[in-house]
C-alpha cells in the first residue's frame, strides 16, 4: 500500500512510520525538515505545508492512505489542529485519495454521559488549548468531510513511548481505563491499532480509542 504519513518525525509519527514500513508499505513522509526522517528503504521523505491544501493535494495524488499525525511544535497556535483538518479534507479531494486516518487527541472522550475529558475540574490547564483544538478539528472531520472516509483515533489520557506488545483494548467515544483507573498506551502500541485500520478498515468516518 502506499502511504502518506504527516508529521513522520513526531514522537507517534516515527512509530507509525517504523510500522507502516515494518508491514511491507511504501511511505512518502510529508514533514517541516525532511532532514529529520532517517533514509531507509521504503520511505520517501518531502516537505510539505499541511496547512496548505494545494501542497497535500501534490503531495497525496497516486496514494492510497493518507495518515496525520501532525501536532503544533511548542511555537505554533494550538488552531493550527483545525486548520491542519481543513486543509486535509480540501487537499484530499483535489488529490482524489478518499481515505485518511487523523492522530487525534484525547479530551474529547466522555469520562461520562456528557462530560468530556477537557471539561473535567482536574484538566490540567497548560493542556487545555491543544485539547480544545482537537476537538474541533474531529467536529469538523464530523461534519465537512462529506464523502471522505475518514477515521480519527484518539488516544488515552497517556500515551509516550514504550514497549510493543500488541495488546490492548478498542473503544469508541469513551475514555478506557484499566483495573487501576489508569488509561495509558505506548506509542508503538497505538501505532499498531492505527495501521491496522489502514490496513483492514473498520471505523470510516468514525471516531475511535485503544488503551490497555
């Protein structure tokens, strides 16, 4: 399959690149500095503006997948989430590639009927903004991608890299917790479920969140 990964030399970003290229896909790695992505076989890296829709659009055209795991560096807007989506879902189209899966963010995941993550007193507040901007950004997936398949996955409250174990647990809208009330995942294992749903897709247009 062929792949294009946003944002290849993040944190998630490089463990879904090892795990794409692990499985046998090709990878065009769009990124800020392509100095950043290791040369290796299987893996093109270019630069790109994923706030720009023409640029994803020349950069996506003859893919089968395109992945986001783009985040605000410490120096940007935390809106750039939204019009990051934006761009993807007007560049995506021009390119004529129909699938995309979002590296999404947490905060909207419901601790309880109603009440989302970022919305509880303990939040903490450094964090709030990024968490509002993803929110919106899976709004406007929501509702302006139209015939676009989509699939966002949200994270647990922790994710940092770890081991890969290959197991942990699916979820929908709701924030998973273990036996101990933690909600946690590595990045290799959040990496794994993701290119799963590359590979067999089970959430179009859809939200998604694995922990343990």
């Amino acid at each position: 399959m062929k792949v294009l990964l946003i944002g290849a030399s993040g944190t998630i970003g490089q463990r879904i690149l090892a795990e794409a290229l692990g499985r046998g896909h090709t990878v065009t790695a769009v990124t800020r500095d392509p100095s950043k992505v290791p040369a290796r076989a299987g893996v093109t890296a270019v630069k790109g503006d994923v706030l720009d829709a023409g640029s994803l659009a020349s950069a996506a055209r003859g893919h089968d997948v395109v992945i986001s795991a783009f985040g605000p560096s410490g120096g940007q807007d935390a809106s750039k989430v939204v019009d990051a989506a934006r761009a993807q879902i007007a560049g995506l189209k021009t390119a004529g590639v129909k699938r995309l899966v979002v590296v999404g963010g947490a905060g909207s995941l419901e601790v309880a009927p109603g009440v989302q993550v970022v919305d509880a007193p303990e939040f903490p507040a450094a964090w709030k903004g990024i968490a509002l901007a993803h929110r919106d950004a899976l709004g406007v997936y929501r509702k302006e991608a139209g015939d676009l398949e989509w699939t966002y996955i949200s994270p647990p409250a922790l994710i940092e890299p770890g081991e890969r174990t290959g197991t942990f647990r699916v979820g929908g809208d709701q924030l998973l917790v273990d036996a101990n009330g933690q909600s946690r995942i590595s990045a290799e294992d959040y990496a794994i479920a993701l290119v799963d749903e590359v590979e067999t897709p089970k959430h179009a247009r859809k939200r998604f969140t694995v922990a343990y």
